[in-house]
C-alpha cells in the first residue's frame, strides 16, 4: 500500500505540473496539489479516514458538475484543446481519479 500512496501522490504531482499552461492553472494546480498532500497525510498516516471520504465526495461532486454538456472525447494522442467539451472532460476525468484514490486511501489507506 505504500508504494501505491507514492505512485498516487507523485501522479497527482505531475497532474499539478502539467496545469501550468492552463488558463485556469492556479486552480487546478491546488486540487491537484490537495490531492497529493491526502497522498502524503496518509503515508504518514496523519488524517482520519473520514478526510479521505470527504475529499472523495467533494472530487465526485466536482467531476459531476466539470463534465461536458456533450462528450466529444479527450483526444489523448493530442496535447492541444480542440473544443472546450473535451477541456471539460478532461478535468472531468481528473477529478475522478482524485476521487478514485481518495477512496482508496480512505478505505485501506
């Protein structure tokens, strides 16, 4: 499980890194950032695991409210946005892998 909170946080890591383009980085660069600390907090083992499911719940909240009016895709052969529907799904798909870990570490972290 140790290995897996280290893979977790240095992915969240690189998802911080690769927002440094984004219009909108800032913002994506602290939820990914958050998600990596959680990554951190449980490999010390410092929070609760309630935290964890409530990181969950609000990245699935996030996820919900992030995805696309129509789903185009996310075109991941390509680095460059070609519609703001794929953007959307895109940030969609990243907050639910923050979700997915959070309730991993929650459960057996």
């Amino acid at each position: 499980m140790k290995i897996l909170k280290i893979a977790f946080g240095l992915l969240f890591l690189l998802f911080a890194y690769f927002q440094n383009n984004d219009p909108d980085s800032a913002t994506w660069i602290f939820i990914y950032s958050i998600a990596a600390l959680a990554c951190y907090m449980s490999l010390k083992e410092l929070w609760p695991s309630w935290v964890f499911y409530v990181l969950t719940a609000g990245y699935v909240v996030g996820a919900i409210l992030q995805w696309p009016p129509q789903f185009e895709g996310v075109f991941w052969g390509e680095a460059q946005m070609r519609s703001l529907n794929i953007e959307l799904a895109r940030e969609s798909f990243g907050l639910g892998i923050c979700a997915l870990a959070m309730a991993i570490l929650g459960k057996w972290g």
